[in-house]
C-alpha cells in the first residue's frame, strides 16, 4: 500500500522551494539542528507514524480481534477465500450435544469464517501440496491480502481520489477569500470540515468524548439482550467494542460513499465553532506534522480551540461560539510570538518529527 499513504496535495504546501516534492524534516530531539530534506511521497519511511492519515498499527488487519472491521469486509474476506489455496477445517465445539466426536466445518465462505473466528487457533489448515500451514502463516497471508484490499479502498478511492482533489481548491479559495475582505466564510466549507474530521477523529480526548460513549450504548444494548458482563468484556477484548474499529469502519464507510458518521461530527463543528482563517506575519511560517489537527485551550472537556495549518502562511482556527462571542468567522495576521505558541503546540502532540519548507526552524520556535 504505496500509493498516497501521505496526502501530497496537503505537504506540497510545505514543500522546498525549488523542488518538486520535499520539505526539510526536524526530529523532536534534534529542532535545533537544521532539517533533513526528504520526499514527501516516502514519507512512510522516515517516521514511525507511516502515515498522516493513519497511526503505526494497522487495527484493520488484524481480521482476528476485529469483528467490527471484518463485518465490513465481507466482500473482501470472501474473495481471498474463493481464490486461495488453503484448505481449512474447524471442528464444531458449539455442537454441544456431539461431544466429543464434533462435526468437522470445512470453511470457504465468509459466513463459516466467521462462525468459526473465535477458534481460529485450533483450525486445520493446509496448502495445495497437503502440507500443514500455520495459523499465524494463514493470518499473516490473510492480513497482507487485506492491506491492500483496505488500501486501494480508502487511501487510493478515497483520499487519492476524492480527499486530495477537494484540498487543492481549498487552498485556492483561501488565497480568494483572504483578498476578498476580512470576513472569512468558505463557499467549500463542508470540504474543508471533512479532510479536518479525518484527522480530528484522531485527537487525543475525542475517542474519550465521542466514540467510547457511542461504544457504550452498543454495550448497554448487548447487556439488555442478556449478555453477561464476562460476555460483554469478551467482546471488547475481541474487539467488538474497540474504539479503533470505529475510527477504521467510519474510512472505510466513507470510502464506500456512506459518510453519515463523519457528517456528524462535521455538524458538531459547525454548530459549536466559529472557523477563523489566521495568517502568520512577515518572516515567520508555520510548520506541521504527521499531527497537524491541535488543541490551543480546553474549558472542562469541551475543545475551545482548536488549530489545523493549512500552508506555512496560513492555519485555520476552530473556536467555540461562546469564546468568539458568537461571531462570524474573521481573518487574522497574528504576530511571530503567536506563531511560535502554535508552532511549539504542533511539537509537542508530533510524536516524533514536524515537517517545514525552511531547512532552520530554530527561529520559529
């Protein structure tokens, strides 16, 4: 899964000049020495992070531990089935009454994996020769099989193909609207919201605030059909209730064409905040990072302020309706000083480098 792993359109903005596709890459123990220059296009290969849109772990492969994720991917998991070599066996423990001599479940269709998932480790699985596989060799096969499957769908369908489109003409309607006056209100603003949402859904808090909540009703419901609690937390274990199946199946249901999940939290936006449009003053930029959505400021749990740079002149700000005094949107030129609290902001949630077009960010921090 090569293609668009970073969404160029996003980091071209913060590219060298005089090159095609590189910014300078600052690692947070070394800010004050000068950036190494790399491609944005690998950026995969200088971070742990692998990707902007994505964290290290992959929560989508592992099909084992993640019902939720394998419910989506019927389609997928039936098709890898079809054409794969293996030969799988599992017996039927949950024939109770046959005990101990169980049928024996031959699987080759999605709807007898998933009966037998949770056995997984006890299934008999061998190759076109006859010859024994490993569970772990099967699963391995089934995930990379998977990884490109998911990757084509949401990094290649989605952000490569729709994302990234909608975020060059946002950028353009920013330079349009900045010459337009001091009001700030973007014709596209639902674009905006939705590349905004991908990586909100990513903030530290908003699984806490939004999606574990969500999860519990989900857990609320199965107790009321009389699950049990040792039941109930067997599925989260399992991953029915995982907070990253949510983040995952809410990409691949956009993917598909179905964005009610981030519709939601693009109308939560709209109604609680006020969207500003802040420019950096002469002399200064502002950097970003595999990370770039951070909070400014809390009050209790509610996120009051909220920053995401748009090109090294120019970051949006997302500020709760009560501390904007219930205001329009407004264009800011902020002074060095408030540039570089932004800038140490971005730092410090980065979990390992930030990212600028100028090879020194000591001046900028």
């Amino acid at each position: 899964m090569k293609a668009h792993k970073v969404p160029a359109t996003y980091y071209a903005s913060w590219k060298i000049p005089g090159t095609k596709h590189s910014f300078y890459v600052f690692y947070k123990d070394k800010l004050y020495s000068e950036g190494q220059s790399k491609s944005y296009k690998d950026v995969d290969k200088i971070t742990q992070e692998h990707s902007f849109f994505m964290e290290e772990n992959f929560y989508y492969l592992d099909i084992e531990n993640m019902p939720g994720l394998a419910y989506k991917l019927q389609n997928e998991i039936e098709e890898f089935l079809s054409n794969s070599p293996y030969s799988i066996k599992c017996e039927d423990t949950y024939a109770e009454d046959s005990a101990p001599n169980y049928p024996v479940i031959e699987i080759k269709d999605y709807s007898k994996f998933m009966y037998c998932r949770e056995r997984m480790d006890s299934w008999i699985i061998k190759d076109s020769d006859g010859n024994n596989v490993t569970v772990d060799a099967f699963k391995n096969d089934l995930g990379t099989y998977l990884f490109g499957k998911v990757g084509k769908i949401i990094e290649e369908n989605y952000f490569a193909n729709e994302l990234e489109p909608k975020w060059n003409v946002i950028k353009s309607e920013i330079e349009i609207q900045r010459n337009s006056g001091d009001d700030f209100a973007l014709v596209h603003q639902d674009d905006l919201l939705e590349f905004f949402i991908v990586q909100y859904l990513r903030l530290e808090g908003v699984i806490e605030e939004y999606i574990k909540p969500t999860l519990g009703i989900f857990r609320d419901v199965f107790s009321s059909m009389g699950c049990e609690d040792s039941e109930l937390d067997k599925m989260k274990n399992e991953g029915l209730l995982a907070p990253e199946s949510y983040f995952y199946g809410a990409l691949l249901d956009a993917a598909r064409g179905d964005k009610k999940r981030l519709q939601k939290h693009m109308d939560s936006i709209k109604q609680n905040y006020v969207i500003d449009l802040l420019k950096a003053e002469e002399g200064i930029s502002f950097i970003t990072s595999t990370k770039p959505c951070v909070v400014m400021k809390m009050e209790g749990t509610f996120k009051a302020e909220m920053i995401f740079p748009v090109t090294p002149q120019y970051c949006i700000r997302f500020i709760g309706n009560k501390l904007a005094g219930n205001r329009s949107g407004k264009f800011y030129e902020i002074t060095s000083s408030d540039v570089k609290v932004i800038n140490r902001k971005i730092i410090s949630e980065s979990r390992n480098i930030v990212m600028s077009e100028s090879k020194i960010i000591s001046d900028r921090i």
